[in-house]
C-alpha cells in the first residue's frame, strides 16, 4: 500500500536520488534534495517534491546545464552579479547568500544578484540562511511564468515575484515573511489542482474579470496582485531589482516553465545582507525583536481569533509537525513520483516507508 | 478674497519663512521648504504644507531640536546609522540619503539608516533623489502614529511603515513606487478630513470589523493592511528595517505625534542606494527599464480601463499640472495657514497670490 505520509529524510533522499540518476553531481544532488525537502517540510508545498517531476523534465530536455560554472561576473565592495551558467537555481542562490554573508560582514550589509538562474524554490530558504549568521536576509526573484497583467491590463507581462524576509530574534521564532506580491502564489494554486481543491475567491480572475475558482482551468485567468495597484508597483519593483538590474528575463522576456522545458529560463534573484552589528548591537537588536514579538503575540485579539500569528510561526510548527508525524502527500503526487522512480530507476519513494 | 490654488514657489517661500519665523535656521528652512512644497507638487498631499501647523505646533512645543548635530553614529563601508539629534525629519533623511550615494558610488550599493529622526514627508522624495545620480532608491520608515493591529489583533502595535521604490529610466518617466502597507496611508485619512470627504470602505474598519467612512471618527478604528495578513507581514518588517534595528521606536515605543507635540518620537527611516554600474552597464539597464515600460504602457486593457498607468506618471502628471495651474489647497487648510501666518507675524500665504 502506498503511503501518504513520508519523512523529511525520506523525501530528502529520494530527491536526491532522482538528481543524481538525472546527471547531477553527487553534491549538488544533495544540496538540492536538502533544500527541496526544507520547503515540504516548512509547508511550501508549491515548493518542495511537488517539483521534482518538472524539474527532471526539464533536465532531460536539456534546459538544464548539470555541470556549470557557477561564477561571480561582476563584483564591488558591497555586491555581486552571480551568472548561474543555467544552473538549477537552488545551487545559484545558496551560493549567492553564502557571498553576501560574507560580504556583509565586511562591509555591514551586501546585495549580490543573479541571472541564468532558474526557479530556486521558496524564498524564505535563502533569506533564512541569513539567521545561523544572526543577520537580516532579504529575497527577491522574479517568478518563472507571467499570471499577473498590469493593473488594468489583460496581457500577463508580470509574474507573482516573491518577497522574503528573515529577521534573528533571542528566545523567539525568529520573523520570517515569504510572500507573493500577488494574493496567492502560482505554486499554491498547483498544490490546489494537484489535491482537487476549488481556489478561494480572490486568488484569480479571468479575463472578464469574473471570479476564477477552478484551478486547472487557471490557464483562462490571471492572478490578483495585493492591494490592487500597489501589488501591481511592488510586483514591478522586485521585478526589476532581481530581472532588469541583473540583465535576467523580465517582462516579455520571462519563459513560462510551466509550457516549456528547453529554452534557457535567464531567472534573475537577489539576496541582500544586513548586519545588525553594523547598525548597533546584535544582542540588543534580538532583545529589542522579542520583545516586539512578545507585545504582539499578547495583544487583545479581534472576535474569533484565537491566536495572533507572527510570520514564520506557522512554517515553524510546521517544522516541528512534520518532523514527528511526516510530511502528508497528495495521491496524484505520490503516483507521478513513483511513475518517475520507475522512469530514473530509482528506489520509488513509498517503498522507503514513513521514517 | 482667499485664492484657492497657490504655485509651487509661494508655497515653498510660505513654509520656508514659517520655519525661519519658528527659529529654524535659513539653509535647513529652505531645504524643508523646498522639501515639503515638492511634497504638494507631486500630489502627495498628505505630507505637504498641510503638516506645517502639525510641525509648528511640536516646534512651539519644543518637540523639534531647531539646532542638531546630526552625525553618522556608526559606520561600515556599506553602511551608516544617522542619528538625527531630533531634528526636522527632512534635514536627517536629506543627508542620509546623499552619504548613502556617496557610499554606493564606491561599493556598488548602500543602507543607511536613522535614529531620532522625525517625520520626513513623502517616501518617494528620498527614494528619488537617487534618480540624479542614475541610481536606484529604495526608502522604509517607521510611520509616526500607530494605526494597524497585528491581522487578527486590536491593539494598534503598527504604523503605515512606507515602501517608495525610485527606479532610472532613460526617455520614460522614471519608476517611481511610494506607498503605506495600508490600503490608505493615514495622511490620506487627515487629507480626506480636511476636504470633508468620506473615506471608501476598505480604508479603515472599527474594533467590531465594520467599514469606518468618516474620517474624522478616525480614532475608533484602525487602517486596513494590503493583502490581509501579507501586509501586516510587510508594515511589521519594514518597521524592523527602518526602526529596530536602527535603535528607534518601534511598537509600542511609537509616539502618536498626532496627540503628543513635546515627547521625542525617535523616529527610525532607512534608504538604500544601488547602483545599476554595479551589476551591469546603466545604459543597458536604462534602455531595458524603458522598454518595459512601453510593454506595460502598450498592452492590451481591461473592460473599461482607458490607460494603463507606470508607478509615478500620476505624480508626474501632477507635477507639470501644478508647475502650469498651481496647487490646490482646501479652504479649512488656508485659513489655518492663515491663522499661522498672524501667529509667525510673516506674509500670509494668501496674499503671496497665484504666481
């Protein structure tokens, strides 16, 4: 019987499995199974092994350079433009974050960008690298397929571009805020078609602007930017900050991963680097954090609300959840993953049981 | 008879002897002057001249250092903390952002912070000022009155804590973002009360959750964040950004400087300067800015939709509009300018006339 649930391991090394019988280097293969598996297991479910079967169709079309030269192109005292030589973009931006760390601690805070990346999972991951350095971890990316037309536009010259933030903190969670700038992001509306959920209103319209809720027909629609036009000016700027600045696709450039698997995506990401010490001390500024998190999370609550959330709480219990009971699987993605371990001759998933 | 529209220079000239009359000495008066009329001139009218009786009051109060040593308290080769002295948040962000350029002309980019600032005017006026030097700006602060609960919460621990974004372009009209994480920035509030206009819903609900119209009731509810939960994520990280990690007030340290005209509200703003030399060649980036916009401007629009607007060509229309027909002020406003001006003992704003 097939399994539903699997453990954060399991799922790490069977991704990891499938990279290396897909041409990945050994070590890459590892960093991009801990990384993938870090998104199911914080709850990124658009995120994590749910891409696993498009990444291995693109690699095998060949729209995936598995030996490249990940190299910094251009580089000052405080930044860097990495070129990710079409590399997956999870190995890109983990190096990347690990140049503005060390960047930043020269310098107090660093911005290193990249072009011929390609989708590099949740946001939050590289933003979060920041924390075991106790600094501030800002994340920027343009998404890897347009759902999102101007405001007041019908043409999708604009992706959901993602914004992260990972904030250390003393005895707290630390803040982590990863966000679409547009109401859902378009990994959540998969997850919803790949578990055969409705959308909720607000998620998406079509292009008579009428409520879209069905999300395989999410084809006919485009996403909603929040706040109206100012998700729309915000989509715009993260857009050029990790696009246009880093000569990545933006705009009409952007390939849509979703209908192609070959052509060279050019994924333009950006980490920027605080250091709290840079600015005052780091002991107080964590001191300063909890006690902020403290004030809200006590805070008088609305009507219903049982609890008042900081972000990067939920993903935390997540975490702890799903390292005690395993990570739940949808059944389609349970089949699509064993007809993939059939594929790559590989131990398929569910044979590796929960733990 | 009291003229209803004012040009820009009289507006300056009137703000700029206001300040001179309070005690501000006349390089900072004119640089607050120009600051603030520049506010009006592109439209952002809840931070122009209508702050000047706000302003006087806390100055009259004692509130305002009229003589700081406003100094860099801390430094790094990308980054500095500005400490304010409790100046005119105009003079403390103007210099901020000018050592920010510097900074970035030599290490590609730069974030400087403030501590014992005060309230500054239009994000976007710092953003810009990046433009002059074909660098992009990006601005944070912390807002000077606590009108957002935590999502799911009353207490009104969060501010409008603003975003502007100021992007080169080289024959379009640069990109130019400025917005509150609310909805409506509470300077709209204050504008709509001064007009005797009612606020659309979606503005601000009261502590029972229902739409709040009237903005003079402002002070029963609390402002509504873009996104829901998202924007509470974002007010509450631009809020550590621009306020705790610089040492200034965040939470529950934030002064209503709405109520209190005398407490040092230590207000907390940061800039960051990049420099698109940087990561590429400026006049690629600029013809590549430009290109997409006219993507955006050209495509195809919505139902009813007529034009499809960039961030910042509203503000810019506004500012050859008001450059050729002056700036209109409300009644309620001229008569306290008037009112001010009998107080300051200096020419009415009134009797200045049109041009």
């Amino acid at each position: 019987m097939i399994q539903e649930h699997f453990s954060f391991e399991n799922i790490q090394l069977f991704i990891t499995d499938a990279m290396v019988a897909l041409g990945v280097p050994k070590k890459d293969s590892a960093l991009i199974g801990e990384l993938m598996a870090k998104a199911d297991l914080q709850g990124s479910d658009g995120h994590g092994i749910i891409r696993l079967a498009p990444y291995a169709k693109r690699i095998l079309s060949g729209g995936i350079n598995l030996n490249p030269n990940i190299k910094v192109k251009k580089e000052k005292l405080a930044t860097a433009l990495i070129d990710g030589d079409n590399a997956m973009g999870h190995l890109v931006m983990h190096k990347a974050t690990q140049l503005a760390i060390d960047k930043a601690k020269t310098t107090g805070m660093a911005w290193v960008g990249s072009h011929y990346s390609n989708h590099a999972g949740p946001a939050s991951l590289y933003a979060r690298m920041a924390l075991e350095h106790d600094m501030i971890g800002l994340y920027f990316a343009v998404g890897n397929a347009n759902h999102l037309p101007p405001w007041g536009g019908i043409d999708m010259l604009l992706s959901t571009n993602p914004i992260a933030a990972a904030i250390p903190t003393r005895d707290e969670i630390p803040i982590v805020l990863d966000m679409a700038t547009t109401v859902a992001a378009y990994g959540k509306v998969k997850a919803k078609a790949q578990k055969g959920e409705p959308m909720p209103e607000g998620w998406m319209i079509d292009k008579h602007g009428a409520p879209l809720l069905d999300p395989k027909r999410s084809d006919e629609g485009f996403l909603l930017p929040i706040g109206g036009y100012k998700g729309y000016g915000l989509s715009l700027v993260v857009g050029i900050l990790a696009g246009t600045l880093n000569g990545a696709a933006m705009g009409k450039d952007v390939i849509d991963f979703n209908k192609d698997y070959k052509t060279t995506t050019n994924t333009g990401q950006a980490i920027a680097i605080i250091d709290p010490n840079a600015f005052g001390d780091i002991e107080e500024f964590k001191t300063q954090t909890d006690r902020l998190i403290k004030d809200i999370k006590n805070s008088a609550k609305m009507g219903n609300t049982s609890r008042i959330w900081l972000p990067g709480e939920q993903s935390h219990e997540k975490r702890i959840e799903h390292l005690k009971n395993g990570i739940a699987l949808p059944q389609t993605l349970i089949e699509q993953l064993e007809q993939l371990a059939n594929q790559l001759h590989i131990q398929p998933l569910a044979a590796m049981g929960m733990r």
